[in-house]
C-alpha cells in the first residue's frame, strides 16, 4: 500500500480535527479549551494547505494558511486575555465554575 | 462622488477611525481624566461614513453593484451588502450617542468607542466580501471586535462568563467554516462566489464534500446567527455586554452572520431546495424555543435577548421560503424584518439600557434589570417608558407598527409557495407572534399600572444624550408601520438579487 502525500495530510487534518474536538469537550480547564481550539484550527489550516493542493494552486492555500494563523493568534491572545481575567475574578480556570448566569 | 471611490471611503473610513479614536482617548485620559475626544470622533466618523454610503447606495441601486478590485482581492457591493451596510451604520451612529452618557467615565471608555466603529466597519466589510475566503476573513475580524466587546466589563465575572462561552462557540464554528471552504476550493479550484456557484452548477445530487461544505457553512455561520441548538451563547453575551453593545449585538451582528451563510449557502445553489427547507426548520425552531425561553426570564436583557432569537426565527422563514421556492417576497420581507428587527431590538435594549443606567449603573451598581425594577417606572420616566413600550409591541407584531409590517410580509411570502407544510409553518409563526405578546405585555403592564418599585423610587434622571436617539428610533418603527413602503426602494433589489443568486427567478408581486 502506498501512502502519497495528499492521502497522508487528510488522516492529518482528520486526526487533528478529532483531537481538537475531542479536547475541546473533555476538558474543564479554560487552557486547555484554548489549546483545542488550536488544534482544531491547525486542522483546519492544513485542509486549506492540502485544498490548495489538490485544487493545482497551492500558493493560494498557503495564502489562506498565513491569513489564518494570523487570525487565529489574535483570537487565542484574546482568550487567553479572558483566561486571566477569569483566574482573578473567579479564583480558577475550571470551566464549571463559569456558570454562574442563569439559563 | 466616484462610485468606486466612495466604496474605498465607506470600507476605509471605519477602520482607520478606530485606533485615531483609541489614541485620542487615550492621550487625552492621560493629560486630563477624561475621553471625550473618543467619544465625539466615534459619532463624527460614523456620521461621516454616512456620506460615502449614501454615494455608494445610489450607484447600488443604479447599476445593481459597485466592485473594487484591491490586488488579487475584489469586493463587491450588491442589494444585499446595502441593506447591510446602511441598517449598520444608522444603527452605529445611534448606539455612539447613546453611548455618551452611558459609558461615561467607565473605565476603557476609548476602547469601546474604538472596537464599536471597527466593528461597524468589518460588518459593512462582510457585506462586500466576493469570495468565500474574504467572507471568512471580515467575519472573523467582526468576532474578534466583538468578543472584547461582550467582556467589556472585565471585572464582573458575569461578562467575563459570556466572553468565554462566545468566543469557544464562535471559535470552533470559525473552523468548520474554514473545513467548508476547504473542501468547496479542493473541488471547484476557485472561490470568488459567482465562479463557485457556475463551477459547481449541474446535475443533483451535489457531490458529497460539496453538501458536506455547505452543512459546515450552516453549523458555522450558524453559531454567529444563532440557529437554536447553536444559541446558548446568545442569552448571556447580549444580557452582559453593555447596553449599546447589546442593541449592536441583537441589532445588527447575529444579522450579519445570517447574512455570511446566505452569501456562502448561494455558491452552492443547486442545493437550494434543501437549504430552503432547513432554514424554515431552524426557523420553526428558533420561534418556539426563542419565546418560550424568553417567557420564563426574570432579567430584562436576558428576555430580549431570547426575543433576538426568536424573531431570527422569523427572518429565517423569510428566507428559507425565498431560498427554497424562489419567491422573491419572502426575501423582500427578511430584509425588511432585517432592518426593523435591528431599530425594534436596538430600542428595545437602549430603552432598558437607559433605566438601568438610571436605576443601578449611575448608582455605581452592577446589578442586572429585573422586570420587576420595571414597576411603574412610567411615573417617573414616561418618555423612556414609551420608547420601551413601542419598541416592546412592535416586536410583538401588533400593527400598525413597524413589526407587524414585516411579519406581514414574510406570511404573505409563505402563502405564496402554495404548499401545505410551508402554510401550517406560517401559521405556527402566526401563533408564535402572539405567544410573544405574553412576555411583552405584562411589561408593559407593569411600567404603567404598578406601584413604583423601590429601584425606580430611588432613581436618577435619564439625560438627554441618552433620550435623543431613543426619540429617533421610536418615531422610525411608528414611520415604518404606517409607511412600510419607504424602505421598499432598498428591500425589492436585494430580495430579487438574492433569489437570482440561489437560481430562482421570482419577481417581485405587489400589495
């Protein structure tokens, strides 16, 4: 069995997907949510990356790929802003103690 | 003015205003203890991109479009973008005078005049994104803006709460929008809009990464336009957000999401007799839960907030029936729904805003607005009980104000596809509407026939500032009631450029 690239980058952006997501509903500390996020995005970069590839215009899936890792660095500087926030007003970074509004 | 210059201007203007208006602020929190300078640039930028909008609309509406080409990016105003870009910025402009008084002295003042106009601006931006990517792009930048501005409060752990749960929701939906565009530029190798939507023009059914992009598109934007099973971040980020920001939110962002997955869901038009039928489903969906959630609250901004996700519900009918069967009224009366939901919903969160302001935030209290705080509040503030009883019935549908105008239209629409399952939706939103009333009008009730609560006995004045654009608004939604064909001029163009775009060819019937 041969493994090509493109094959190898979508078990790549497959499993990252997985394990972002997964991360993301396993967890109950603020930080490790951000971390998910990442991964779960850095999947989604490499599908646009593979995308572009397969598409025969791989310069603009890499565009693509730097304007999101711009983007998604200002959105994990923002939550991590709010995870520090959170750690002095409510004493923790556990994601349960965030629920405090009522439904 | 030069149509495409005044687009530059329109786009331009917003984005460079905000960081002169931060570091003004700024220098001038740092000489004297104050930022008045934010606040009156925000208002004369806002009120200064008012003129490029009005050149740019003109040729809109002329020409169908205005294009600017910026290196390998094109953007490109249409109808849709319009009514987009004018509800924002009239909206923008309101919400910065109300802002005034209320946000006076808080701390950070300058920066949420600063992210308010920028995020004016990468709204107004979205409505012009030509390609997919774009899309992405100015929708992101709109929720990055809007994140800090729900947590603006960053030291009550209730903002604090809401910032968190909206920027995890938004963030993960962010990424399945990405997957989406992912798997449409792997299959079609282009994404400006219009040469996705001719490459994957063809037999049904739609190969599977294309169905599968357009489901992501839907549970994507979905998040930002709260779809139900996708909204529970929505009751909490508009009821902790500052009040401005809370009538910017309801009025004009989760809007603005709807309108980025009709214009991702229209490059895959073939579909669209599914996407039709899903958007009447959420929209079933988001009535009922909408109202029903919203009759159980206690906290005023909490319950308008449920409102905002029912009366999504209702565009959403609007479009579903335009989308699925082509008619282009239905789509008229969503955009009409659009605009008077953003004047209904703004008035009704600044009016609430002002006597919270009044009753607790002047007081140097935090606490939210109760609706019971609202008892006999007529007595002493009975022109801002009067905004907020209009602003309360209009949303409710009771003619002949603005509301009802609109739901109107968009039932009329529903009667028009001639099928049944569609006619019963309409009547269950029918139904709906009325539900509502049962939330609206014990408000109503209580401001004007309860003794004064304690809060109201002990409260301040509203000032002026604060008054004025309350004025503005109530007297559009009683215009718009009595005159809903003012706003025609701009709603019938985007409602028929839309149903071209998802391959119908409905025209346009008369009342």
């Amino acid at each position: 069995m041969s493994l090509s690239l493109p094959l190898l980058a979508a078990v790549g952006v497959l499993g990252l997907l997985g394990t972002g997501l997964l991360g993301l509903l396993v967890t109950r500390n603020l930080i490790k949510a951000v971390v998910g996020l990442q991964i779960l995005v850095k999947g989604a970069m490499l599908a646009l990356v593979l995308a572009g590839r397969l598409a025969g215009q791989i310069q603009i899936g890499q565009s693509m790929a730097l304007t999101v890792i711009v983007a998604d660095t200002i959105v994990s500087v923002v939550a991590l802003a709010l995870a520090v926030q959170v750690r002095r007003q409510f004493g923790t970074l556990d994601l349960q103690a965030l629920s405090t509004l009522r439904r | 003015m030069n149509p495409t210059l005044a687009l530059t201007w329109l786009l331009l203007l917003p984005l460079l205003a905000s960081p002169v208006i931060y570091l003004a602020g700024r220098a001038s929190f740092r000489l004297g203890k104050s930022a008045a300078p934010a606040r009156w640039l925000a208002a004369v930028a806002l009120a200064a991109t008012l003129v490029p909008l009005y050149y740019t609309g003109e040729a809109v509406l002329r020409a169908g479009s205005v294009s600017l080409q910026v290196g390998a990016i094109s953007l490109r105003m249409d109808g849709v973008g319009l009514i987009l870009a004018g509800t924002v910025l009239a909206l923008t402009f309101l919400v910065s005078i109300f802002s005034m008084p209320y946000m006076r002295r808080e701390e950070g003042e300058e920066k949420h005049y600063a992210l308010l106009v920028s995020m004016a601006g990468t709204m107004v931006g979205l409505g012009c994104a030509n390609d997919l990517f774009n899309l992405w792009v100015w929708f992101e930048a709109m929720a990055v803006t809007s994140f800090l501005l729900v947590a603006f409060y960053r030291e009550q752990r209730g903002a604090l709460e809401a910032g968190v749960k909206y920027l995890v929701q938004s963030a993960v939906g962010s990424a399945f929008v990405l997957i989406g565009i992912a798997l449409v530029f792997a299959r079609t190798g282009t994404l400006e809009l219009s040469q996705v939507a001719a490459a994957v023009a063809g037999p049904l059914p739609l190969p599977l990464p294309l169905a599968a992009a357009g489901a992501l598109f839907l549970i994507g934007f979905g998040v930002k336009a709260a779809l139900v099973p996708l909204h529970t971040w929505l009751p909490d980020a508009h009821s902790q957000a500052p009040s401005g920001i809370s009538a910017m939110l309801s009025g004009v962002v989760i809007e603005a999401g709807l309108v980025a997955m009709l214009r991702a869901l229209g490059c895959l038009a073939p579909m669209s007799a599914s996407w039709g039928a899903m958007l009447l489903a959420f929209g079933a969906l988001n009535m009922v839960v909408g109202n029903l959630m919203a009759l159980r609250q206690t906290q005023v901004k909490r319950m308008f907030a449920y409102s905002s996700v029912s009366h999504l519900g209702y565009m959403l009918i609007g479009f579903g029936v335009a989308v699925g069967y082509g008619i282009a009224n239905g789509a008229a009366g969503g955009f009409f729904h659009l605009l008077n939901h953003a004047l209904m919903k703004g008035l009704a969160f600044m009016a609430a805003g002002a006597l919270l302001y009044a009753l607790h935030i002047s007081r140097g209290s935090h606490d939210p607005l109760m609706i019971d705080d609202l008892n006999g509040a007529a007595g002493k503030y009975p022109l801002t009980a009067l905004a907020l009883t209009i602003a309360v019935l209009a949303l409710g549908g009771l003619p002949p104000l603005s509301g009802f105008m609109s739901k109107w239209q968009i039932f009329v629409a529903g009667f028009e596809t001639r099928s049944a399952a569609v006619e019963i939706l309409v009547i269950f939103a029918a139904i709906n509407s009325v539900l509502s009333l049962a939330y609206y009008a014990p408000l109503v009730n209580r401001m004007y026939r309860h003794e004064p609560s304690a809060a109201v006995a002990a409260g301040r004045s509203v000032s002026v500032l604060m008054g004025a654009p309350l004025a503005v608004m109530t007297i559009l939604v009683i215009v718009l009631g009595f005159w809903p064909g003012l706003v025609d001029a701009i709603t019938h163009p985007a409602a028929v450029h839309l149903v071209s775009i998802f391959g119908g060819v409905g025209a346009l019937a008369r009342f």
